[in-house]
C-alpha cells in the first residue's frame, strides 16, 4: 500500500511568542510526505485538550523534549504501517493510545501535530492541495475573514479587559477586498494611536498594543478607525469583540481591571448589551466565563437575532458541548480551534455539531502560531464560512491571509465568498 506510513518524526521548533513547540513529519512509502505544527493558546478553556510540556526551570517550562520522545517511540511505533488516506482510523489510533480524556499523557501538542502531518502528507499522495483533499468533493466556500486592530487581555498583559477588538467588512465582494478593507482600518488605526502618542508596538496577534484608559475607549478608537479609512461603521465595516471572559470571570464574578470595578453575572450581561446597542457590533465571542451557563443563554436570548453570539472557551471545539449548548441555545455559533480538540477528526465532528445546530461556525488560529497555513485550507475545504487569524502585521498571520489569496484565486470561478450569510442562522 503506498499511502501506508513509513515514517513518523517529532521535532523540535518555535512559536510565534518564542516559545518551543512540537513539528511532526511523516513520511509515506510512496515517499509522499507531510508535516504538521501545534499552535499554543494563551487565553486557554478549562476542557481544552491539555499540551505535554517539560515544566522545568527551562525554557520558563514550555520544553517539549517528553512530548517529542512520545512522537518517536510510542506514536511512531503505533502509526507505521498504517494508511494514511484513513483519518478517522489514524485519530482513532492516537485517542486510543493516548487514553486520556484531556490528553495530557502523550499531549494534546504530540497528537494535533501528528494528526495534521498524516492529513498533509494523504493530500500529497493524492496530489491534491489540501483544501480539495478535506473537501473530498464537496461544496467549498472561501470564508470572511474576522481581523483583529487592537489585542488586549492575555495577548497584552491585560492592559485592557477585552482581548479581541476586530472588524468584519460585510460589503466586501471577495476576501481579497475584505483584506484590502482590513489594512486601510490597521493603517488608520495606526496614524490615530501614532498622533495621540499611543503607539506602542504591537500585541501577540499583531494588533496595535491597547493605550487606552477604558474599554470604551478602544471601541470608540476602533469606530474612528473606520471612519478615518473612509467607510460606514456598521454599514460596510462592523465590529466584532472577543472578551475571552473566563480570564476575568469565575463564580458569577467579573474583575474588570481596566476600570478596578467587579460585575456579577447580570451586571456583566448588561454591560455587553450595551456594547451591543451602542456600538456596530455584528458579532461577540466569549462575552460570559465558561462557567456562567445562564448568563450565556440570557445573553443570547437578548441579542442572538441581530448579533453573533460565539463559544470558544465555552464549548472548547467539542462536538457534545456544542450539541448540548444548541439545545439550551446558549449561543448561536462555535469556534473552531484544532488543538483543542487534539485531533482532526474530532476538529470536524465539532464544527459538523455546530453546522447542524444552524450555527455559524469560525476556523481560528491560536495566539500562539506558526507559519503553518493549514486552518485556512481546513476553513475553505470544511466550508466553514468565517476565519479568524489575529491581526494584519506579524507574519504567522499574514502567511494565513495570503495563503486564502492564493486559494481564492486558485478556485476561480469556483470560489464562493462566504459573505455575511454565513454568519449562521439566528436564534
Ligand atoms: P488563545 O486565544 O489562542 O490565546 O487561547 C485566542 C482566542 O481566545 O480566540
Ligand atoms: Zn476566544
């Protein structure tokens, strides 16, 4: 069988923040071969996949030196000889092996790297870019790109509360214009930050580093970005936020540290609907801790007709919290992060879990990146509809954006701009 593995080779290399993280590369016996990298998240779920790292004083304990070892002795030796066009069965194999819930004995960072090197490498037998591969003939679509203008949160030492302040530009006809949208609002974002005396740098995701007094602020800064780019906030460029709660939310308490004041649940449901009815907001992420159930589902009940209402750390890319959290309408669409799931076949489950549910579903990338371009072909093959890589700056993001370029242009005619009715069914 030529698509049998030959060979399976954990190596060591580096992430976007300078930190080591795992490289996996396998080798087919008709010689095709693949590699897969793991992201790292910084801003991470409670029930997401957990990395394997050495914890030592090294390295500030991000060495992967136990979960490279895993790759070369247990995993290799489970793999070789298996075929590599059978995902499921491979991904089977690694959760079977691994035999954790969390996947902390082999790593969540050992198996998303393995499992993506082995669809790699089955896309370069098949001599098929991997987007066709994964679409396997399907519909495909290339996704709406979600850009990040300002980080904060854990990507900017929680200088402001909000982690992700982002646009959307739903008059755009392809995502080739929506990117051009994109870097006139960075650019402008810059030229307002730079007259104030406020450009610092830029956050882990590339966005411009959050000098601002409150969160308001930002969103205030964000609306005169788009203005000063010269579009309509709301009508051709609307905002889309990532609160990552659960950094400062637990037990029915939020600890804004921007504004040194704490909310309890209703109070903090509040603020978010007010965000909403005041700003152009098309689409919230996070915006209740992980724990907060009925604030998630008053919340969307509340806005879930005109806003998105996104789960990352909530349903942690797992297809039975996303089916349960249709059930009680808690949101209505899911992120879709490949190492927290740890596999790719479960990353599938999940986003099929939430397609089914009606809701919109988002391809994401992590803080923590590589150049690796894999999401972008999983976002467009997947037909995903939206796809979210941080910023406009930094180059593990733009090999993202300018790798789905490549693929618009390569589909042609073919190519379906998701646009802005893919942002999924409204509850
Ligand atoms: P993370 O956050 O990759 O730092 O966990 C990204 C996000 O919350 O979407
Ligand atoms: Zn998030």
């Amino acid at each position: 069988m030529s698509s049998a593995i030959a060979s399976v080779h954990g190596r060591r290399i580096w992430d976007s923040r300078g930190r080591p993280t795992v490289e996996v590369e396998v080798t087919l016996a008709s010689g095709a071969k693949g590699r897969g990298m793991a992201p790292a998240g910084a801003s991470r779920g409670r029930f997401e996949a957990v990395d394997r790292r050495d914890g030592a004083a090294a390295l500030g304990g991000f060495g992967v030196s136990d979960a490279l070892r895993g790759i070369d002795d247990e995993i290799a030796a489970a793999l070789i000889g298996m075929d590599a066009l059978g995902q499921t069965q491979i991904d089977a194999r690694l959760i079977e092996l691994d035999g954790t819930e969390d996947k902390s004995r082999l790593g969540g960072n050992a198996l998303v790297a393995t499992s993506l090197a082995v669809l790699h490498a089955a896309a370069a037998d098949r001599r098929q870019p991997l987007w066709a591969y994964v679409a396997n003939g399907r519909t495909v679509s290339v996704p709406i790109p979600e850009i990040q203008i300002f980080g904060g949160g854990a990507h900017a030492g929680r200088r402001i509360d909000i982690q992700d302040l982002m646009v959307m530009a739903p008059s755009a006809k392809s995502f080739d214009e929506a990117l051009e949208m994109t870097a006139e609002i960075y650019l402008a974002a810059g030229r307002i930050m730079a007259k104030r005396g406020h450009l610092a740098g830029v956050a882990d995701e590339g966005g411009h580093w959050p000098v601002f007094e409150s969160n308001e602020a930002a969103l205030d800064t964000l609306v005169a970005a788009i203005e000063e780019a010269g579009f309509v906030p709301g009508e051709q460029v609307a905002i889309s936020l990532d609160i990552a709660a659960s950094e400062f939310g637990s037990g029915g308490r939020y600890k804004l540290g921007l504004e040194r004041r704490e909310l309890d649940s209703d109070a903090m449901c509040e603020l978010m609907l007010r965000w909403c009815d005041r700003y152009p907001i098309v689409s919230m992420e996070d915006p209740l801790s992980e724990d907060d159930a009925a604030g998630w589902r008053r919340f969307t009940a509340a806005v879930g007709g005109r806003v998105q209402v996104i789960g990352d750390d909530y349903l942690v890319t797992n297809a039975a919290r996303i089916a349960k959290a249709a059930e009680q309408r808690d949101v209505n669409a899911v992120l879709i992060k490949l190492n927290q799931a740890g596999t790719v076949t479960e990353t599938h489950a999940a986003l099929e879990a939430g397609k089914n549910a009606g809701f919109g579903t988002i391809v994401s990338a992590r803080s923590g990146e590589t150049e690796d371009t894999t999401i972008v072909h999983l976002a467009v093959g997947w037909n995903a509809g939206q796809l979210k890589v941080g910023s406009f700056s930094r180059s593990e993001r733009m090999a993202k954006w300018n790798e789905a370029i490549r693929v618009e242009e390569a589909l042609g005619d073919a190519a379906q701009f998701a646009g802005m009715s893919m942002l999924g069914r409204r509850r």
